[in-house]
C-alpha cells in the first residue's frame, strides 16, 4: 500500500524538526566531553554547529565562555553581549512559539535563559572588561546584573539571586573605592547565603569583616566576628581577590515520566528533561604565600542553582508535556478509527516530536570559588602547577595594590586586574589542582 502525499509529509516534516532539535543534543556532548577536549578543542567542535535561530542564544553563550576560558576576551564579550540581548528581547515570548511548544515540543520554544543565566551573563561580561583593564565597564555590567536581579526577586524564592554576583560587585565596589556600596553588595550576598542555608566562604566573611571595620560599624562588627569566629585579615595594603572556575556543569538529559489525565484519566507518558547525579567532586585552588596556604572556598555552587531553576520550571514544563501528549493521544486514536495506517503515520508522527528541552548554558563551571589574601610588601606568592604565576595581578598584590585574579580548570592564561600584558605563549594550569585543609586561613 502506497502512503498518500497528505501523510507522507507531515511525517517528513517531522522528521526535519527532529534533526534540528539535534543541535541540542550535539552542544550537550561537547559539554560532556569539555575536561577532555579542553576549551581550544571544544571551541572547535562548537564552531561546527549552525544552531537554528531559536537556539542562538544558548550557543552564543556557551562559545562565549569557552572563548572566556582561551582569553580571547574581545570575541567573548562580543557573544556574550549578543546572547544578552537575545535573551533580554526574548523574554515577552511570542504567542507562536507557546502554541508550537504545546503542539509539538518544548525545542521549539526561543532559548530564552534560566534565572541564573540571566543574571551570570552579566557576572562574565563584568569580567571580560575587569580582564581588560576596564573598571568602567565592569561597574556598568555589574549594575545590570543588581537591576536583572531587583526584578526577578521574589518573596517565597531566591531563584536568580546569585551571591557570586554580589561578591563580584563588593569587590568592584572596593577597587573603585566606594566603600559604602561595597559593604551593602557584601551583605546581599551574605543574606542569600543565609536563606539558602548554604557556608559563608571566608573571602566573604573577611570582606564584611573588613568594611564594617573600616567604616566604624562597631556593633555589626562584633556581631559578625562573633558569628563567624574569625579575626580579620590584617591591615595590608596589598590584597588580592581570587576568582576561580571549577569544574563544568552538569547537561540536560530525558526522562520519561507517567501522569493520569484525559477524560478517561488514563496513564500517558510525557517526556521530561532532566539532571542525573553529578559524579563532580569540588576541587579548590591552593595558592602559597610566604610559605602559608589559602585555598579557594565555593561562593556559587551552579550545580545546584542548575537543578534548582528547572525544578522551579517543572510545574509549567510538566503542565504544557500533559495537555500535548493529551492532545497526540486522541489524535492517534481518531487516525486509528479511520484507517490502520493512518493511526501508523500518526502515531509515528507523535513519537518523533516528542523531545524534552535538554538546553541550557552548560559550558559554565560546576561552582564559582572565591579567596581574599592579604598580601605583605614583597611577598612570595605562587600556586602550585600554574606556570608563569607572577603575572600582573600577582605582582601588583605584592606591591601593595588591590588585585583580582581570574583563572579556571579550564583556563588557558591567567587573567585579571591589573590586565596582564599580552604573551607570546600562554601558560597552562594543570587540572590537578592541590587542596589544602586550611582552606580560608590566613598566612
């Protein structure tokens, strides 16, 4: 029996829209295989990809960072930026799409970014222009990141609230000498800290500890020394920030799940997307000073805020899943009155577009860490299995300025402020990163 133009197309049809929610699954497995690649390779591979319009943003903000991580900081904040504005247009989200994404699949839907994207691309543009010797223009991108984060507060949730961008701020605040603004950055990002239940690093707690010291806060700094039962860093004039990316973040997968529902309230199974278990273990960074050790402490557990946008998303994800296979059910069953191979095509039909929306910005690190050194006058200062360690910023701490570090597991050059000159062969870090048990101690 020959299969009639009128089912035979919407068939291919289908199976074209198939192939290009591909790309999704294509960027996870980059993702997946990024510690081994390294960024140079997986940049590469990504560059291959000719994402549909839809899923522009997701892309541009995953080569952004990889770009990030390679210290090709011009093309990175040129990603960055465009994703940001994809993301900020998208947000009133056409009618178009919220139908196509109840009729077909969720894939169809514009990448429009979680909470934590949202926010975060503002962080890593922030450090794009920290990088480049521009504290302007990180001040100007840690601003938006206060205003994206002022609107999606809420009462009952701190989903899009990000301590890592606060603390980044604080520290801006601090290099830009705004003192009262640095402290009020510090303490949001303690206070979400707080209401997440979640371990206060000791960059943060002697940052606190410091400005409310510095401006004359005699009984908040009391409170807080008391809290954390921590002497201050001693008065330095050299200090160094250090911000360090761990790890990669978990991708998206498939679940299938089963609800009741229909007029006969029988079992339909929907598509879901997903995290499994992440087998990652947190691996700080160890730097040395004057033969004492600090290591970075987590700040910003992405990971977590990952799991925990999508659960906050799983209730409309699971609502729109429902009324679709609702919808493909009954329509198989009406093709399947009319002939054997109609409900063949049609039942065909529903199960290859059925895909769960396994995007996200998952090139990031699994966590954000943070240290805060008090560097003394001529200080030794250098971290194990980082080749070329007295780089600008290094050097600036010991010479009694207030300097910013910026380097990751997967980073190809030390970056930070002051910027670095440029060299004409980057170093390396090796991914066997030391730990140290006095983590947050100082020398």
């Amino acid at each position: 029996m020959l299969i009639s133009r009128s089912l035979l197309a919407p068939a291919i049809g289908l199976a074209l829209l198939f192939l290009q929610g591909c790309t999704a699954w294509q960027v996870n497995q980059i993702a997946g295989q990024l510690p081994a690649l390294g960024a140079a390779e997986a940049l590469q591979q990504l560059d291959k990809i000719d994402p549909p319009e839809r899923d522009r943003a997701q892309f541009l903000l995953n080569r952004g960072t990889l770009k990030f991580y390679l210290g090709e900081l011009p093309d990175a904040r040129t990603d960055l930026a465009e994703a940001q504005r994809i993301m900020a247009a998208l947000q009133a989200t056409s009618m178009v799409e919220n139908l196509a994404s109840v009729s077909a699949n969720e894939t169809l839907r514009s990448y429009t970014g979680t909470p934590t994207d949202l926010v975060l691309v503002h962080v890593m543009l922030a450090l794009t222009y920290l990088c480049q010797g521009d504290l302007d223009g990180a001040r100007v991108e840690i601003l938006q990141s206060q205003v994206e984060m002022q609107r999606l507060a809420k009462e009952d949730s701190s989903s899009g609230q990000l301590p890592s961008a606060r603390f980044l701020a604080g520290m801006i605040y601090e290099l830009n000498r705004e003192w009262d603004n640095a402290l009020i950055s510090y303490r949001q990002a303690y206070g979400v800290l707080q209401q997440r239940g979640q371990p206060v690093p000791a960059a943060l707690q002697d940052s606190l500890l410091l400005l409310t010291q510095r401006q004359g806060l005699k009984d908040e700094f009391e409170k807080l020394q008391k809290e954390f039962s921590r002497t201050p860093l001693a008065p330095s004039a050299g200090e160094l920030f250090v911000i360090y990316f761990d790890g990669v973040v978990s991708s998206k997968s498939e679940a299938r799940v089963s609800v009741v529902a229909g007029e006969n309230a029988q079992f339909i199974s929907v598509v879901v997307p997903t995290y499994h278990p992440s087998r990652h273990m947190t691996r700080p960074l160890t730097l040395q000073v004057n033969g004492g050790h600090i290591a970075t402490q987590v700040i910003e557990d992405l990971e977590a805020r990952a799991r925990d946008d999508l659960a906050d998303d799983m209730t409309r994800i699971l609502a729109t899943a429902t009324t679709r296979a609702v919808a493909k059910y009954n329509m198989v069953n009406e093709a399947q009155n009319k002939s054997d191979m109609a409900g063949l095509i049609a039942n065909l039909a529903t199960v290859v577009s059925e895909q769960a929306d396994v995007r996200s910005w998952n090139m990031l690190p699994a966590s954000i860490q943070v240290a805060r050194v008090s560097v003394p006058a001529g200080a030794q200062i250098s971290i194990p299995h980082w080749a070329g360690a007295q780089d600008a910023p290094l050097q600036a701490a010991a010479q009694g300025r207030k300097a910013v570090l910026v380097l990751g597991e997967l980073s190809a050059a030390p970056l930070g402020y002051p910027a670095a000159p440029a060299a004409a062969e980057p170093p390396s870090i090796s991914t066997a990163t030391s730990t140290s048990t006095d983590a947050g101690t100082s020398p």
